[in-house]
C-alpha cells in the first residue's frame, strides 16, 4: 500500500502558520541542503495532495517557477508542477488548475482509495485545516517536519484536532546550517 508523507514547516513551539496564517517567523534560508532533503521525500512520489487553500497559490507558484529554467527553485518548480495532485474542496467541483483533480468527498475514504491503487507514494504540505484532518484521522504514515528556530506563542496547529494519544517513533533527525532542524518520524 502506497504511504502518506507530510512535509511541514513548523515553530518549535509547533505552529505551522500564525494566528491568520502569517509566516513571517519564517526567516531561516531555504538553502541546497533543504532543498536537496525535501527533494530526497518528494522522489518516491507520484501524487500531491493539496487542501483547497493552499492549492490556490501552491500550484500557481510552482507552475511559474518551472516555466523559468534560470530560477533557483526550477527543479522543484517541475516536480511540483509535474506531478498529478489531488487538491481536496467542497467549494470547487472542477479543478482550474492543469494535471489536477478535485475530491469532494469523505477524507478517510477519499485518502485510504488513494493509497490502495497502485503507484508510489502521496505527499502533502498543507494547508492547516487540511492537514489537520489528516493527522486527526491518523492517515499520515510519515511526518517530516522541518522545525524553524522561533516561537511564535499561538497560532495555527495541525495537532489541534487529535481526539488521543498518537504515538510516534523518530527514524532521523537533521539539523541544517541556518538553524531548521528536519525530524521525520513514523507512527507506532
């Protein structure tokens, strides 16, 4: 069966955004060695999945990063931009976007069907809420969460919504030269 990886960048004091979903405590570099470490999670993949909000400027982003070969992000900008995704709405019931598909119904079911077809593995970054369902639901088989050097105090979690304990076990830590510290961990 197909695995879910979440990528995540987070505070140390475990928000992924700020209480309207700043991410100006976001001022660590996004250096080569993250790049190639994020690159190291998304090559085993061949699907994306996207909540609708953060659809709405990830995928706009990527594609005009790939559409510039000169661009420092450009590999990821056609990974991101080539790979199939999923973008999860009950807003929208057509996707505007190229080599996307909308899912509209029940999360657990929608993830679970995914992962039973056959195929590499599924990735997602967010948004939130989005990722918080998934976590909720326990439908995340792999955390990567890249963990900046600030807090923040409040804001918005993915753990808010986990109704019990959820074990996890750590397989690595990294720690990059700017400060971020990458952990990726597995449930038990």
């Amino acid at each position: 069966m197909r695995k879910l990886k979440l990528q995540v960048t987070m505070t140390l004091d475990g928000f992924v955004g700020g209480p309207n979903g700043e991410l100006d405590w976001m001022t660590c570099p996004w250096t080569d060695d993250i790049n190639q470490y994020v690159g190291g999670i998304v090559k085993d993949v061949d699907t994306i999945l996207l909540g609708r909000k953060l659809a709405e400027g990830f995928i706009p982003y990527w594609a005009d990063v790939a559409k510039e070969p000169e661009h420092p992000e450009y590999d990821g900008g056609r990974i991101f931009t080539d790979t199939p995704k999923v973008v999860f709405s009950t807003t929208i019931q057509e996707s505007p976007w190229a080599n996307t598909v909308i899912a509209s119904g029940d999360l657990v079911e929608e993830v679970n069907q995914l992962k039973k077809q056959p195929g590499k593995d599924i990735y997602t970054c967010g948004g939130a809420q989005f990722v918080s369902g998934l976590v909720a639901h326990n439908l995340i088989d792999e955390y990567f969460l890249l963990v900046n050097p600030a807090v923040i105090g409040q804001g918005l979690t993915i753990f808010a919504s986990v109704g019990g304990r959820q074990v996890l076990r750590l397989v690595e830590a990294v720690p990059f030269e700017c400060g971020i510290v990458a952990m990726h961990y597995r449930p038990q």
